[in-house]
C-alpha cells in the first residue's frame, strides 16, 4: 500500500511551546500571573470590576528560556481571578499570616519537582535499559542470522532489515532517555535554587517579623509595670496606701507619706518615659516591617513559587512533547514517509515493504541451484563380469585407437601442470596483462603493446579491473613529474604465475589486475609471447567424448569445491604472503595488487558495506590466523576464493582484520619509509587544495606496486565512505584505523605523528577521485 503522507511533516517535530492551547492553559490555568501579585503585595486596591490597578505584563527574561513563556501567550484565554479571592489573598499576605503562608506553599512546589524529577530519573532508567537490551538483541540476532545454517537471500536481507529497523528504534529510545535524563538534572537544580531560596527567606523575612513580636512583648511589660505603679501612686496620692499592707508600711516607716509620694510619682515618670519608648520603637519597626521587609519577603518567595511551579510545568510540557516524538519517530522508522518519483528511489523501505519482499520460492531455487556444480557426471552402469569366470568379451573392450587416443590427450593436458610453480613458460605463459583475463577473450598479438588489455566479458564494478595511469592535480604547483627511473623501476619484470588455479571464466573475469598492464608502466611488454600457441593448456583443450571443454583443476570448467583444500593437508609455505615487501611480491607473482588483498577487498564489498564498524570491529583471531596460513602456503588456492562467505567462515570482520595484519607485517610500509616525512609535512598545510596537491605528488613518486595497491585501498575505502550512512565510517573514522597501518610508526615519533597520520589518509580518502582515476 502506497503512502501518500507528505514528506515535509517528517522533518520537525513541534516544540513544547508550539503544543495545543488547550492543553497549555489547562496546565497552566491555575498559575497566578508574577506580576499581578506583587503588586497586590505592594498594596494594590481591587477594584469593583475585579481587576487590579496595578497590572502589568512581567518583562523580565525567563530563566526557562523560549519555552518558558509560552503559557502567556495564552492569558487572555483565562478565565478572570474572583474579586473576593484576589481580596483574601491581598489580606492574607500584608498580614503576619503572608510569609509563613507563602513557605509553606513553596515547600509543596519544591516537594513536587522533587516527586516529578524522581519519576524522570526511573523512566530515564528504564528506556535506557530497554533500549540497550534491544541493542544488544539486534546485535547477537545479527550475528546469529549470518551463520551458516540460516536462511540467506532474501529472507536474509529482510531480516537484516527489520533488525536494523529495531537498531534505528532503539538509537531513538536512548535519545529519549537521555532527555529525560537531562529533565531530571535541571529540576533537581531548580529544587535546589527552591530550597536555598526558601531557607534564605524563612530566616531574613521571620526574622523581623519576631522582632516586631518581640518588642510588642517588651512594650506589653512596660506597660503594665507604668500601670502598676501609676495604680500605687493614686493610693499614695490618696492615702490608701496607709491602710494597706504591714509589712511594707514597716520597711518604709521611716519615710514621711510625703517622700512616699514623691518616690512613686518619679517612678510613675520614669516608666512612662520607658514604655512611650517601646511603644515608639514598637511603631517604627512595625512600619519597618510592613511597609519594606514583610513586601520583600513576600514578593521573593512569591517570585520562587511562580518560578517552581512554572519550571515543573514547563518540564512536564516537554515530557509530552517528548513522548510524542519517541512514538511518532518509532513510527516514521517503522513506516517512513515515501517520496513519489525518483527522489524516493534510495529511501529506506518501511517493515512491511521489507518483509513483504521475502520470495521463498526463489530463495529454495537459489540454495538448490548453488549445488548445481557439486553434480557428478553422469556414467552408466555396466555389467562387467569378472574375467576369472569367462573370457572378456571382445565387443566390450576398448579399441586400441581410441585407447591411444585417449593416452595421448591425457599427456598433453597434464604436461604443464607438472611444471615448477617458478618456472615461465615456454610456449604457453601469459603475458602480464592477460594472467587473469578472460578464457574467451581474444589475446593481442605478440609485440603489441598499444591496446588495453582484453577481456571476454569486462565487469564495470570491478575496483580496480581497468588500465588505469598517474594523473597530476590540476593547477599544482607542487607536484613534480616522476622520474624516469621511477617510472621504470618495475617495467620489466617476471610474468610467470601458475593459472591453473584460477582458470574458470568467473574468476578470470574480476582478477586483480596485472602491474604490467597498468598505463604508468610505459611503453615495454613482457618479452613473454601474448597469444599462447595451440596444444598449450590455454588453448581449450576439447573433451574427446563431448567435443567440450576438458572440466578439471586448471581448465575452464567448473572450480572444484571450497573445502578441497584444508590447512592440514597444505605443503608447508613455498611462496609466503605475510611480511613479504611488496616489491618481492610483485617479482614473485606479477600481481599488481596482492591477492590477499584483492580477495580481502572484493569480500568487503560484497559482505561488508552494510556493516556497522567495519574495520574497526574485529575478526575471530583464530580465523585469521587460519587464513593467514592459507595465504601463505599457496594464495592461489580455490579455497581462497572469498566470493563465497564459506571460504572464509561468514567473518567479514575477519577478512578485514586479514587486510590490517597484511599492511601491518609489511617490511617497508605501504606509503614507505622513505616518504614518510614527506607525507607528514604535506599534512601540515593549512590550504585544502595545497595539502591535496602535495600529497598527490608524493602519492605518484611511489614505486609501482606500493601505487597500485594504495589505489585499490583507496577506492575501496571510498565506498565504504559512500555507505557511512549504514556502517558509521566516515573518512576520519577509517583515517584513525589505516593511518598507523598504512604509514608505519617509529617508536620515538609515532606519538607526534600520530595525527599527522590520520591527516594524510583522511586528506587522501576525501579526495579520491582527484588523486586516483576512477574505474
């Protein structure tokens, strides 16, 4: 089913400020505006109508950022305040009642976010643990779905599909827990901001709110004490003192009435003076408090609950948001959006197009017909009877001609095999152009070295399978011709290599090609004769029963089977591969680009692409240790045929930690030592065009196979770069791996190079096509 959603909704998501406005102000209904309460703190009279005097739009900038002030976008949608509310709560905070009210309001704010931030942290936790079990799940599902005696095809393809579809999901599920995460971390630093600021307030705004009570206390004694001897002083005054009590009249019989009287009106003065005193101190810090400290108190814890509850809200906004985008994100991963036309030709398919395109019927047919060449041939079966019991039978026998004949084609097809694998050939060697071409092609005459070389049925994908020459940056002015000692340094070389191991037409077809085939070679062949004469095992000998031709080790018929050739019975290594210069492997060969590394190249591509952290995942060692044997006892072995995953143990991260070992153990490295502080110095320019310029003319003045091999990587690594969508290697993730392998390190500078390393490579990966002709 076709979807016809638009591709534009798939590209934002909607903010937390941009959600419904229902939704909004029913969050947010409740929340009083900053401003209309401070000024109702300061004193502003509530009118008839219910609105305030002193209302105002708070222009201070949020701390909450843009998303903070999206609630006011709808306040004229708010219903409007009850007069009778706004006049409670006017009365209750100019009243002692206001801070104490307001502290414990914040405290609930703060024990709220705290509740809220609790939730976040253990939803963080738990997306996080589901998405890194599905992870892993996708992981070991992967891994498992690659062996052997899984379904491949496209079954296989489908569910490397719905498992990378699960990938992406749970990618987009630790997205969300680290949001959450990061929610958690800015309440509790908003809880808190809460709780200092609820402390700070509770002592400075309580503070003076006691002192007030305190002096009230203080000026209630005066008081009484002033009431108490004005109370005696009338009796004194009156002589009802006198009649009181013995005992005091008898400490103070020695006193006239007069100076009785006299003492208590200087006492009745003395406490008047005092408790006008307290009752002056009393108005001054009572004023104090209401008019300054008390407001204070109130509009700072007023501002800190409004930023709480704002903040809290604001958060659970983004929650909401944040769900949506998981959900939705999970479905455009599911589902995406599909493009009409050829603009949606590369898009990802959804789950269903996925599996929808599983063809069982094809899959059975192309399992059953890969055993196709396992077929034996067919033979008759003959009664013969056992000559002790009668004489043969004359009709049977084999006539002597046909006998002979028969003798004679068997000798003349096993004579070359029998050859020394380091002897050329005589009569029947190829030249090195055509060690690897095509049965059917039609071999240029001897002397002629003008054309290309030709091959039956040439394979445009293959990476490095074309005539290919040195090119020079346009416009450098740093580059220099190569020398033509250089140019010469491996024109003329031994072309003899044993074909009897890849003589069947598909692999002929897509072989590594020949140095001497290369256009930077110059102008000299290989003495050796191109076309081979007839009766030679490159002439294609015909089967004397079929008139086909003869199918067997070194013809062209069907190869022999993957497993012929085990590590245990291999001969011990003749013709090593590993540590080997690539020079003496050249002379050796006459490859020009080794066939461990053609092979490792060509499984990569054809099995590694698509794989996250390709070459920097690594193999089974025991593996590539087994293949490094091969390798080395005889490179071309059938069994080292890595177009079938058999060969080499369905481990793509083992051919490639093969391709690393080989660069590695190479005595001269690849960008050889000789250059090496000539790349790390072209490294160092600040220029693009200059730093590629440079490196392109120290890249030319390398010997012929160390050229030839640096291309192949090249342009083998650039297609993995075309694939980092899929594999996350970009080129700066391949530089870090091949900058050491390629370059080599000296103990006492590989520290200081090391990035210089990376430089080149990187520098070189980006610009590919500049520096290297593409295929």
């Amino acid at each position: 089913m076709a979807d016809l959603r638009s591709s534009a909704d798939d590209d934002t998501l909607p903010a937390p400020q941009q959600l419904h406005h229902e939704r909004t102000s029913s969050l947010t209904a409740d929340d009083p505006k900053p401003s209309q309460l401070e000024s109702e703190a300061a004193g502003a009279e509530v009118g008839s109508d219910g609105k305030r005097s002193g209302e105002a739009q708070d222009n201070r900038p949020s701390e909450q950022g843009p998303s903070a002030t999206a609630p006011v976008m709808d306040e004229q949608a708010k219903p409007a305040v009850d007069p009778t509310v706004a006049k409670h709560v006017s009365e209750v905070m100019a009243s002692e009642l206001g801070i104490p009210t307001l502290l414990n309001r914040l405290k609930q704010s703060v024990a709220s976010a705290k509740e809220f931030a609790l939730f976040l942290k253990k939803r963080s936790i738990l997306e996080d643990d589901h998405a890194q079990s599905l992870r892993k799940l996708c992981r070991l599902t992967q891994d498992n779905s690659r062996r052997p005696e899984h379904r491949q095809g496209t079954f296989s393809r489908s569910y490397d599909e719905m498992v990378f579809i699960h990938d992406r999901m749970a990618e987009n599920g630790s997205q969300f827990a680290a949001s959450l995460h990061q929610m958690h971390e800015d309440l509790l630093e908003l809880v808190a901001n809460g709780e200092r600021g609820r402390k700070m307030w509770k002592t400075n705004g309580l503070a003076a709110e006691h002192k007030v009570a305190d002096l009230e206390q203080v000026m209630r004694k005066s008081k009484a004490k002033y009431d108490s001897l004005a109370e005696e002083y009338d009796r004194a005054r009156t002589g009802e003192a006198r009649q009181g009590g013995k005992v005091l009249g008898a400490f103070k019989a020695h006193k006239s009435a007069a100076q009785q009287e006299e003492d208590l009106h200087r006492k009745v003065q003395t406490a008047d003076q005092t408790y006008q005193s307290h009752v002056q101190t009393l108005q001054n810090e009572k004023a104090h408090l209401e008019k300054s400290a008390r407001p204070e108190a109130v509009k700072a814890l007023h501002e800190l609950i409004s930023e709480t509850d704002s903040a809290v809200t604001l958060q659970m906004q983004k929650f909401a948001a944040f769900n949506e985008k998981l959900l939705l994100g999970n479905g455009l991963i599911v589902s995406p959006f599909q493009n009409q036309g050829a603009e949606g030709a590369g898009q990802p398919r959804s789950l269903r197009q996925a599996v929808a395109a599983i063809d069982n019927e094809k899959d059975t047919n192309d399992y059953v017909s890969s055993h196709h060449s396992k077929i034996q041939p067919y033979t008759e079966v003959k009664y013969e009877r056992n000559p002790i019991l009668s004489p043969p039978v004359s009709s049977v026998s084999q006539p002597p001609s046909q006998s002979t004949h028969m003798h004679q084609m068997a000798g003349q097809t096993s004579g070359p095999l029998d050859m020394p694998a380091n002897q050329p050939f005589s009569t029947g060697s190829r030249s090195s152009t055509g060690n690897f071409g095509s049965m059917g092609g039609t071999m240029p005459p001897q002397g002629s070295s003008s054309g290309p070389p030709q091959s039956g049925l040439p394979d445009p994908t293959r990476p490095y399978g074309q005539t290919h020459g040195r090119s020079f940056s346009q416009g450098n002015m740093l580059s220099q011709p190569v020398p033509p000692q250089q140019q010469q340094q491996f024109s003329v070389r031994n072309s003899t290599q044993p074909a009897s191991q890849f003589r069947n037409n598909t692999m002929s077809s897509q072989g590594p090609p020949q140095l001497g085939a290369l256009s930077f070679q110059g102008s000299q062949s290989s003495p050796q004769s191109s076309t081979p004469p007839p009766g030679s095992q490159f002439s294609g000998d015909k089967d004397p029963r079929s008139g086909g031709p003869v199918s067997g080790p070194g013809y062209g018929g069907a190869p022999p089977p993957a497993y012929a050739a085990t590590p245990r019975n291999m001969p011990a290594s003749s013709k090593p591969v590993f540590g080997v210069s690539l020079s003496r492997l050249y002379e050796r060969d006459g490859l020009a680009v080794p066939m461990v590394v053609y092979q490792c190249i060509q499984a990569v591509d054809m099995y590694g692409l698509a794989v996250e952290g390709i070459y920097r995942q690594s193999g089974s060692l025991n593996h590539i240790n087994k293949l490094k044997g091969m390798f080395d006892a005889e490179s071309s072995n059938p069994a080292l045929d890595f177009r079938n995953p058999e060969n080499f143990y369905h481990d793509v991260n083992g051919v490639t930690g093969l391709l690393k070992q080989f660069f590695r153990d190479l005595p001269d490295p690849l960008f050889t030592l000789e250059h090496h502080d000539a790349f790390v110095n072209a490294a160092k320019h600040e220029d693009d065009i200059v730093r590629r310029d440079s490196l392109h003319a120290i890249i030319n003045a390398l010997p012929d196979p160390n050229y030839a091999t640096l291309r192949a990587t090249t342009l083998h690594l650039h297609r993995i770069m075309d694939k980092s969508h899929i594999n996350r290697m970009n080129s700066h993730n391949l530089a870090v791996i091949f900058g050491p392998t390629l370059m080599g390190s000296d103990p006492s500078t590989a520290i200081a190079d090391a990035g210089w390393q990376i430089k080149v490579i990187d520098t070189i990966l980006q610009n590919t096509y500049q520096i290297f002709d593409e295929d």
